[in-house]
C-alpha cells in the first residue's frame, strides 16, 4: 500500500463510522488517502475525524466551488486516483450512479475519474429490496469499472435483520489492494477456479491426529484474487479457522466453499469439482500419511502405542494431472526448507503440473501461518519467475498474471 493513491467518497448513512477504521488501516499501511464527504455524510462524521485519519484536509462540496486548485477540483481528484472507494453506498448516490447525474463534488469526480471504483453499499433492508434500488444496482454493474463487496446481512442500526449491511473493513480493505494491484481487471470473468486450503487431520482417535500447521492463509487469497478478477471459485477448505472461511463467503458472492478436513475428504471434493474446473490451485497442506488403523473411542494413554503404523494417503494432485483435460491448467504448490526450487522442479516434472508455486517455510514471514509470502513459480515451458517478499494477496495476483 506505500504511496498508493486512494480516493474515498463517503455518504450519509450511519454506515459512514465503519470507514473512520478503513481509512485508518489504509494511512497506518503508507497509502495516500483523500477522502470526499457528501453533505448528507457531514451529519454522521466529521471532516475534521477524516481529515485526521487521512494526514490530509477532507474535501466537502463547499471546496467543489472554491478556486483553490491548479486545476478544477473533481478533476484534480479523478486523475490523481489509483482506486476509488464509495463506501457507504446510500441509495440516494446510488441512483446518481446509475443515472450518470453529477450534482457535488464526489459525483462529479466519479465522472472525472477513470480508475476502479469499489462500492459498499448501505441501507435499511426494505430500502435494499425495493425495487428501483436493484433496478440500479444491476445498472451499475453493467459497469466494468465498478466492483461491489456487500452488503451482508445481520442486525442493522434501525434494528432490522436483514440484508443491507455495509461491508466490514476486513473486507473492503482486500478488495482494495486487489484494485491495486490488478487494475481492475476482470480476466477471469467465465473462468471456473478450484482452489484447496487449510491442511488436514488424519485422525488416530477422535481427539488425536497427524496434522501441520497451515491456516489456509495462502488459499483464502488465491479466492479473494480470483473472485476479484471475475472468477467463479470453488474453495475446498481443509482443517482452518472457520471465521475466515464465513468473512470471504459473506463478502464475495462468488466463492463457493467446501469442508474436507481429512485427505480422503479433499480427494472426493476435489475429484468431484475438478471436471467443471477451467484453473486449479492445489495450495492445500495434505498430510503424506496417515495411522493405519482408528479408533471410535479415545484411546487411554496406556493403550497408546509405542510406534504408530502408518499408511500413505492418495496422492490428490498425481490424480488430478491424469484426469486433466487439454483445456484445464493445473497448478501445484511446494513449501520447502533449504533448496526450495529443484524439488519442486520434480515435483512439477513427475507429477506432469502446468506449474508449481515454490515457497519457503524456513524464513521469517513466509510459509505457515504468515501474512506474507515469497516464491518461485516454475512452469513446464522452463519459464521461472521469483517474487520477492509481499502480501498474500499480491503473491496471488502475480500468479494469476503470470499463469494466465
């Protein structure tokens, strides 16, 4: 996020605080952010709060008149911005949106911008559901230029349950920096992505198992960056923290997820998903082996024994590459210690992948359980690329580039 040039428009709905905490993240990150405030916004927060947050004057319609500015100040914002942020979407702005009408300075620049542009939008429910509200929130998607993320359902300020709820930062804070460092682009758009995460437990008795230490991490953002590029993906989940599964389910309408917490059920759900599948992300931690024999009944200490007998799980990713079609691409994943690329050059060559992901598990903030990552991908056309150090997310984007 350093230096990158980030325009929130922010509207009148109480929705409006949740973005004070987006706001904060993106100037803590080193973002340049410049933020517009509707007049309608002005009675839910202050230009003062903004402007604080943003290390930068908040800009109100009053400045949309005033000769400040080298140029005129929509336009001044509309060139300077990388990613453009309308959040919360009232149906009032929305319905401008849709219409193409410019009537304040956050409207105007809108239309002066030609960057992406992310809404969240907010409302009561009965509001959301009306009729000429989705009348124009299917108009302005019609617009490659906006994305959406939300609105989620749940308990609303006006008391309701229902849909209508503006987005959490935690999701509007991805989808930003996915902005950023796709375009915007949606090449993805028709593309079906299987994606595996999370490890697996292959369990001795119903408290004991052979597992590692993957959150999934690296999986949950390969889904973000897909879903954000217009892919329709499948995640199949291993054993990981389900709050994370519900946050991108909740915010992305287009990942589907699937539980499989051992190998044989990861085998049966990436077997069964993998035919409909045009990309396939094996970034799932799969155990190698598993103990020979299980127990119903938690085993005493006593009867534990001395030495485990195990046995080899299927090889998921071998069987995959023998069913693949023509049309399909394979990518596996490789975290290693040491010397990360020849074993995954193997890998790639025996198990006869399109590709691979190297990564390091040996080095502080990357591998297990990190926000960041690095890697090598290697392909079967002896292309190689190295990724220095970056978020997971990033490191996602820079695969779909690279792969696609």
């Amino acid at each position: 996020m350093l230096n990158r040039r980030i325009l929130i428009g922010i509207t009148g709905g109480i929705a409006a605080y949740k973005v004070c905490e987006v706001i904060s993240n993106l100037a803590k990150a080193g973002a340049q952010v410049r933020a517009i405030l509707t007049d309608g916004a002005r009675e839910f927060i202050t230009p003062l709060t903004v402007a604080t947050l943003c290390r930068h004057p908040a800009y109100i319609d009053r400045d949309f008149w005033a000769a400040k500015h080298h140029k005129p100040l929509h336009i001044e914002l509309g060139e300077w911005a990388e990613v453009f942020a309308i959040a919360p979407l009232t149906a009032n702005t929305l319905a401008k949106l849709a219409t193409g009408m410019a009537d304040n300075l956050l409207t105007n620049t809108v239309l002066a911008s030609k960057c992406p542009i992310l809404l969240a939008p907010a409302m009561n429910t009965d509001m959301w559901q009306q009729m000429a509200v989705q009348r124009n929130w299917q108009q302005v998607q019609l617009d490659p230029r906006y994305h959406r993320v939300g609105p989620g359902a749940g308990l609303l300020a006006c008391d309701r349950v229902g849909a209508g709820r503006m987005a959490e930062p935690e999701e509007i804070l991805p989808y930003l920096e996915s902005l950023l460092q796709s375009g915007g682009k949606r090449d993805l758009s028709g593309r079906r992505v299987l994606i595996s995460t999370g490890g697996t437990r292959e369990y001795l008795d119903p408290v004991r198992f052979i597992g590692n230490p993957s959150t999934g991490k690296m999986g949950l953002a390969l889904a973000r960056a897909a879903a954000h590029r217009g892919a329709e993906v499948t995640l199949v989940c291993g054993s990981m923290d389900a709050n994370a599964i519900a946050s991108i389910t909740a915010s992305l309408i287009r990942v589907k997820t699937i539980a499989a917490s051992s190998a044989a059920q990861m085998q049966q759900a990436m077997l069964e998903s993998f035919p409909d599948a045009d990309l396939t992300c094996m970034a799932a931690a799969v155990a190698d082996v598993k103990p020979s024999s299980y127990s119903a009944e938690k085993l005493p200490k006593r009867s534990l024994p001395s030495q485990l007998p195990l046995e080899p799980v299927p090889d998921i990713l071998a069987e995959l590459a023998k069913r693949k079609q023509p049309h399909q691409r394979l990518i596996g994943f490789a975290a290693q210690t040491g010397d990360i690329v020849a074993p995954a050059m193997e890998k790639l060559q025996r198990k006869k992948l399109d590709a691979i992901v190297a990564n390091p598990i040996d080095k502080p903030g990357a591998g297990f359980g990190s926000d960041t990552n690095e890697a090598v991908f290697l392909d079967n056309r002896g292309r190689e690329l190295r990724v220095p150090s970056c978020s997971k997310l990033q490191l996602a984007h820079h695969l779909f580039d690279w792969a696609m």
